[in-house]
C-alpha cells in the first residue's frame, strides 16, 4: 500500500545459556516493537523472527542489546549456534566454547542459510548429527560432523570430519569449513550437496 514504510525481519533469541528462555524484560521490548495484529514467529532454532520498521533498525537492534537479547540477520547467513541446555552445567558440558564459537560464526554470509548445533555430551539434545554443522562435546574433546540433513525422505546424519579436537583446533575448523563453503558453494547450494559435490576426502584435506 502507498505510505507504508518498509519492514525488516530479524531473528533474535536470548544467547546461549542454559536453555532458550526469555525474561520478562525481554518480552516486554519485543512487544515494544509489535503492532496489535503482529505476531512473534518461533523458529525451530531457537530464534524468534521480528518484522520492525527499517528506519527503526539500530533503535531497535540497541534496545534489544541493552535487553540481552541476541540479533541475526535473516537469509543466507550462518545461523546463531543452536544448543542444548547444559544440563551438566557450563563448564563441564563446555558452555564458554558454544559462546565463542557463536561469535566468530553466527551472521558470516553464505551460499545458503546455514545451521550449526552444538551438544555438551553424546546423548545429542541439540541435534548436531541432522545440521549442517555439527559439534558434540566428549569428555575434553569435541567432534566436528558436517551436511546432516533433517527433513526430507532422504534426511540423513552429518559426516564426521574430525574427532578429539581441542576448543581451539575446533574454532579453527569451522572458520576454514565456512570459509571453503562460502568460496565454494554454489548459490544456494545447501551445505549436505557441496559435501557430495566436493567430496569428503577433499574437503578434510583442506581443513589439516
């Protein structure tokens, strides 16, 4: 309609912690920027997508920070880190290596919306195997899985390209697979068919 200012969508969520909760301050903000007729779209990756005014962009994405709350861009974009809930506790189920591992990644452009998860220990709550990228902490190590694949008849579980990665050799590996992906991929190229289409073997071998 002629006169109706343009929208943006982002996605925000309350950051890693033990569990996807949101405070009373943070849903009092959010509904700062509703209309009566808005609504608050729950993603399956712990994220809510918010549609605000574009000139009330950084007015917004500042209130939102002074909340607590996380803002992502919505597209081709690394996705924030989905995670378990820490049920063992931070350290123990490595909750500062999740944290880290979100701010070097989440936001990075890419050839396709891409979704990383992350589980403190083998039972897998945050479902790393069916993402496109996968990190499962065991005992003092970290495993790294790529190009799961969740929906779909021919929904599979990641490759696992690594094991007993220390927190660093870990950080290192996401940054050069993004990296490789980004430079690789094809536009909208979803990151289970670059594997296929690189090649596994190849692809590890970038990643030594």
């Amino acid at each position: 309609m002629e006169g109706t200012e343009k929208t943006i969508k982002l996605a925000v969520n309350g950051g890693i912690s033990f569990g996807a909760k949101l405070n009373a301050r943070q849903l009092l903000v959010l509904a700062k920027y509703l209309e009566d007729d808005q609504e608050l779209e729950l993603t399956t990756f712990q994220q809510l997508y918010i549609e605000i005014p574009e000139s009330r962009k950084d007015e917004a994405i500042a209130e939102f920070a002074q909340a607590g709350l996380s803002c992502y861009p919505v597209g081709s974009f690394v996705k924030s880190l989905r995670t378990c809930n820490f049920c063992k506790g931070a350290e123990e189920e490595g909750m500062p290596v999740a944290i880290e591992l979100n701010k070097r990644i989440a936001g990075k452009p890419v050839p396709f919306t891409l979704k990383p998860a992350y589980t403190g220990c083998p039972v897998g709550c945050g479902e790393p195997l069916i993402n496109d990228i996968g990190i499962m902490k065991v005992n003092e190590c970290y495993n790294l899985y790529a190009g799961g694949k969740s929906k779909g008849q021919d929904a599979a579980a990641g490759t696992l390209l690594f094991e007993q990665l220390t927190p660093d050799e870990l950080y290192q590996k996401v940054d050069r697979l993004i990296e490789i992906y980004s430079e690789q991929g094809k536009k909208r190229e979803q990151m289970h068919k670059f594997i296929n289409r690189f090649g596994k073997e190849e692809l590890v071998g970038l990643l030594k």
